[in-house]
C-alpha cells in the first residue's frame, strides 16, 4: 500500500526538503528537523525506507 507519491518535510513552519521519501530521507535531516537521532535502512520486500531510532529519550 502506497500512502503519498512525494512528502514535505517541515522546520519551523518552513519547507526543508520535498520530493521522494527515497530520496529525501535521511539521518542528517531527521537530526536536524526533529532532533532524532536514528537510521534510515532499507530492506528487502520493503519498497520504502524504514526509519529506526538509534535511542530513546
């Protein structure tokens, strides 16, 4: 099941990036945007990036 072709990406009201979450996500803007510091993993059978949290705080 496919949600959204593109995604926006906001920081403070803002757009930061947009376009494919392939392609824009990533472990600097996931720090920088919301302060996660985690891991963007792709795996097989998944056709989307899987983000996983590096720590819970």
């Amino acid at each position: 099941m496919m949600i959204a072709d593109k995604i926006i990406i906001l920081k403070e009201g803002e757009i930061y990036a947009q376009g494919k979450a392939d392609s824009i996500m990533n472990s600097c803007i996931l720090k920088e945007v919301y302060g996660l510091q985690a891991q963007v993993c792709r795996f097989a059978g998944f056709s989307k990036p899987v983000i996983v949290p590096l720590e819970m705080g």
